[in-house]
C-alpha cells in the first residue's frame, strides 16, 4: 500500500550553506559508522590482536584496514576515513585502541566512559523496540501527538500524574534539531544524556542493572 511521507528542513541547518550541509551528513555517517565499532568492539580487538604480536597496542594501517573490512564486512575507503577513526602512533603505526574513543572530526580525542558505551550498545535492540511501540505509524519518526499518548497510557498504568505540557516540554527536550518529532539517533541520544546525568550521583551498575 503506498504511504505518504512529509519532510522539514530542520531549523537548525536550513540556513546552512551546501557545504555546511554536506559536512553536518558526513558528521552523521561517521557517528553511525563509530556506532558499528562499539558494536563489534570485541571482535575487533580480537582481530587486532592477531597482529600484534608483541602486545605493542599498535598495527600497520594496512592491518588495520584489512581487519575492519573483514570484521565489519563493509567495503569502505578505511585508508581515507583513518583520520576520523582511528589516531597514528610513533613510526606510523595505529593505536587501535583509539577506535573506540569518542572523538569528531577535528576535534582533541576524548575517551568514551567504556560502561556508558557498553550499555548504550548492549542494549541498543531494547531501546529500538521500545522506540518501535511509541513510533505507532512505523514512520521513524515520534510526533509529539504519538510521545504524549504513550506517556499517557505509562503514567495510567504507573498511577503518575502529568500533565499535556510537563509530557510535550520533555518530548522538545528530546527532539535536539527541533523539526517537531523525534528520530532514532535522537532518542538513543536521550539515554546516553539521561546515562551521563545520574551517573555524577549514581554507580553505574544502578542505572544498567548488575550483569
């Protein structure tokens, strides 16, 4: 059955130049290509490993292209993204370690709390589905209209009282562009802002569960 899609120019880039634009998607594809790292971060050092075999942390590039290609199974330009993915130490060598880093396009490297990413990742199918029961229409995107009805149903089962505007101000604290509904990446992005908060007064393991 043929369905209909309407699309906005978000706020925040529909002032921006082409190039800003292309650099804002570039943004985006590397920040979902570092999430298929986290995911497959075991088996990557693994991989890693196998070359290095006197536990120097470091491996050729070449090695390092080779074990991404065939771990991730994705047919990349791996030499051309190394820049954005990975940091080079003495004589050339990567620091493979630095993939799992959180870091951006130029920007100073800054080591992701490994507890955090794990969570956010181990997890990542839960938050999907539960992404996947507010999204009614299945359009991939959460308008406020479907966010306030399932926080009615929670907050009835719950016996919570909140109100439309206390339900909408929480949906717009979510929504990070502003283009009126709520995407995947920014709903995921919620966990990890809510992750971080509590973590300043919390243990990890009471917000994650004990394993």
């Amino acid at each position: 059955m043929p369905r209909f899609y309407q699309y906005q120019v978000s706020r925040s880039t529909r002032k921006l130049t082409l190039t800003q634009r292309v650099r804002a998607a570039e943004g985006s594809a590397l920040r979902a290509l570092k999430e298929k790292l986290f995911t497959h971060r075991s088996e990557l050092i693994l991989g890693f490993q196998e070359y290095d075999h006197n536990n120097t942390g470091t491996i050729l590039v070449s090695e390092w292209a080779q074990v991404l290609e065939t771990g991730l199974r994705l047919d990349l330009p791996w030499r051309t993204l190394r820049p954005h993915l990975v940091r080079l130490a003495s004589g050339g060598r990567v620091d493979y370690q630095s993939c799992f880093e959180d870091m951006e396009p130029g920007v100073p490297q800054v080591e992701v709390t490994p507890n955090l990413a794990d969570a956010l990742f181990r997890y990542r199918k839960d938050i999907e589905i539960i992404f996947s029961i507010i999204d009614k229409d299945q359009s991939g995107l959460i308008s406020i209209e479907e966010f306030r009805h399932t926080w009615h149903l929670f907050s009835a089962h719950l016996g919570i009282k909140i109100d439309n505007r206390a339900i909408d101000d929480l949906a717009r604290s979510i929504d990070f562009n502003k283009d009126g509904s709520i995407d995947f990446n920014e709903f995921l992005e919620a966990f990890r802002v809510v992750h971080k908060l509590d973590n300043k007064d919390q243990p990890v393991n009471r917000i994650i569960g004990k394993e």
